[in-house]
C-alpha cells in the first residue's frame, strides 16, 4: 500500500504538541490529567475529528481514536503511547509514537485507502507516573495489571487528589477492557538512551525488555541534637540509608553490570538545621533483563540493608510499590518491523528497552512490539531531548508499513 505519509506534517503537529506546557529551557512540563494535558487531548481529539477518526474514551482517561476497516467485525490493530510528560521533559517521549500514528490514520484517510481490519490510535492516560504512580497506569488498568478502582483511586503525588476526579471531563463512558480485544499493538518510541546513534542505526527493533522493581526504603532511627549527641551514640537515619544505597551499587556492580540501579527520590526526617535526622526515605530501583538475576539483586540488598541497620542500630523496611517482569515481545510483529525497514533501506538492530512503556502492560494481553528511533546523545526526561527529522520520517515509514501489513493480514510476517 503506497500511502501519501506526511513527514512534514507529522513534525508540524510535534511542534504544535509543543507548545502545550512549553517551558523556558525548551521543554514541555504536562502532568497527567493536569490542565495542560487537557488541552493535550483536546488538540489530539480534534485531529482525529478532521479525518473521519471515531473518539472512544474509557473510564480510565485512555483515549481511542477509530479508523474502521473494511471488515469490523476483525479485531483491531493498535498503535499507542502517551501525551503526558516528565516536569522536565522534551518533545517526543510519549508524542512521537502518537503523532506518528496519527499521521498512518490521516495518510489512510486522504488516499481513500481502508485496511481489512479497523486501527485505533490510543493515547494512554499518565504514562510517566510523575503526578500518579505507578508509571503506565492507565495502560496496567486497561490490561488488567491493576484493578479499575485502585487507578481510580491513586492520588496525585502533588495535591493528593484522586485520579478518578482528577479525569474530569476526560471520564469517558467506555469499558477499559475493551482494549483488551485487539489482535496486536504497535508502538514507537525514542530510544532514550545512546546506543542507537553511537553506533549510526537508524531504528531499533526492540524485541523486550528489562524487569524491574521500584520500592520505597524506609529508615528509622532516632532524632537528636547534633551538638550535643556524640557520633558512637547516634542512631541517624540518613547515614544508614546513605550506605545502603552504596551497598545496593556495589552489588549491583559486582553481580550484574549491565544492569541499572536508581535513587529516584530521597527525604530526610525531620530535614531540619541542628538534628540528627532520626529517619530517611528513599525510592530505589534495580532493572535487569533477568528476572532472576533480578530477584538475586533484590536478596543481596535486602540482605546488606539488613546488616546495615543492625549494625547501627535503626530498622529498615522495604516496600515495593512498582514491578513487571521481563517482557518479551512478539518475535512475528518484530520481523515485520524488520522486512519493512530492510525494503526501506532503514539500518536497524534488534535492541533491548531499559525503560518501561505502555507496551509492556499491551504485551500482557496481546501480540506487542516497539520501535525505537535514536535521540541525540541518548537525552530524555530533559528539556534538550532532541530527534532528527530522518530519524522520524524512518520510523513513520517502517511503522507504517508493518501497522498496515498487519492490518491487512494478520501476524504471520510476509
């Protein structure tokens, strides 16, 4: 099928994407469900309006834009990501898959082309997990990963309002589930990380990715003056939790190197001048593309955090909040994805995603894959993220080509 494809129209509309919650250094801040994100949707919406696209929106805030096959009753292909962002994000995690697939619906659109079975474009609800945690939780609820009432009820980590009341007008009418009944879901994607341009490929083939498990560490000890309270007599919080992050990299470093630990957040108790802090929390990770080397990463840390706090005399308690396994995604969606960039002359290697997606909840219930684009120097979650207008014109065209043949005739590649 040889599609009027728009390169040009899909950077236009990244850029009017942009301007939404556009900061001063160059980025975008959109929280999920925030204000910013509403226009978000609205703008998405009325894209999808002008060529012809049906608007479902389910009760969790996903949204799905329709374009019919010729035969609806065969279940739909997807394509997906997210419009919401980190408060430090670029343009394009999240937007370039969306825009993309909007520009494979609206080139559909203008050559009068249909496929055999209908495609909807789906914009999942706070991917980022930056206002609503767990990360992907719009996408966890509609696969059924987490139950509709516990998305519903997660609150904001900025004003505690729930995620429920925070959808407003966004409370759509439509079963989550339904999402569920499709026959395969693509989605595209900046690499976010350096691999993909260090080693001059166009487009990644991402064939899985890594487990990972996210947990709050909490540390308590003892409050006391930090004039009076010789160091042999103190039981501070915020030095134990300190060499247990270091402990939980030397670990890591000496088990699994290719793997990734993070502190994403840490708080001191009482956080004041003159105290020795009684108590710390702090949110860490491991990812790995093992889950059993994951689980073996985990042990050891429980294991020296357990020392640590003998040793100086606090209590620590680890609660994991956010995990998936390893993800392997559908080796005959993968070959189309390769087949079209072979044709296209688009240079590309099978690849890994360090980072969590939307997929990753899809490949739960369906045939799932992602492609990644490269990003210049591997930077995301900045406001100087950045792609080429190659790359993204590269990618558009390979997704397009496997998104249609798939629609056309089912998994089997060829």
């Amino acid at each position: 099928m040889n599609l009027p494809l728009s390169p040009d129209r899909l950077w236009d509309r990244l850029m009017a994407m942009a301007r939404i919650g556009a900061t001063p250094e160059g980025g975008n801040n959109r929280p999920a469900l925030s204000a910013l994100d509403g226009q978000a949707r609205q703008l998405l919406a009325d894209w999808g309006r002008e060529i012809g696209l049906t608007l479902s929106v389910d009760r969790l805030g996903n949204m799905a834009l329709r374009a019919e096959g010729r035969d609806p009753s065969r279940p739909p292909v997807l394509i997906g990501s997210h419009l919401d962002t980190q408060p430090t994000g670029g343009k394009f995690d999240g937007p370039y898959g969306v825009l993309a697939g909007l520009e494979i619906l609206h080139a559909l659109h203008e050559s009068g082309m249909r496929t055999e079975a209908p495609i909807i474009l789906v914009n999942w609800t706070s991917e980022e997990g930056c206002r609503f945690s767990p990360s992907m939780i719009g996408a966890a609820g509609a696969m059924g990963v987490l139950e509709e009432a516990t998305v519903l009820a997660a609150p904001a980590m900025d004003d505690g309002q729930p995620y429920g009341e925070a959808l407003g007008a966004w409370a759509g009418q439509a079963d989550p589930a339904l999402l569920r009944d499709a026959a395969a879901y693509f989605e595209a994607h900046i690499e976010q990380g350096p691999v993909l341009e260090a080693e001059g490929y166009d487009l990644g083939i991402v064939t899985g990715g890594f487990a990972t498990e996210r947990a709050l560490v909490t540390v308590t000890g003892e409050t006391s003056h930090a004039g009076t309270t010789p160091m042999e007599m103190r039981r501070d919080g915020v030095l134990a939790a300190c060499e247990m992050i270091s402990a939980g990299e030397a670990i890591l470093h000496r088990i699994a190197p290719e793997g990734r630990m993070t502190v994403c957040r840490f708080m001191a108790d009482p956080g004041a001048d003159g105290v020795v802090p009684g108590g710390a929390r702090f949110a860490f990770e491991y990812r790995h593309p093992s889950n059993a080397v994951l689980a073996r990463l985990l042990a050891e840390a429980d294991a020296a955090m357990a020392a640590i706090a003998r040793r100086r005399q606090v209590a620590v308690r680890r609660e994991p909040y956010w995990s998936f396994p390893a993800v392997v995604f559908d080796e005959a969606l993968a070959a189309r994805l390769r087949d079209a960039a072979a044709r296209l002359g688009a240079r590309h290697r099978d690849i890994l995603s360090g980072a969590g997606h939307d997929a990753y909840h899809a490949a739960s219930r369906m045939p799932a894959v992602m492609l990644f684009i490269p990003c210049h120097g591997g930077v995301s979650h900045h406001p100087t993220e950045s792609i080429s207008r190659e790359w993204s014109e590269k990618g558009l065209r390979v997704l397009a080509d496997a998104v249609i043949a798939t629609a056309n005739a089912g998994l089997a590649p060829g």
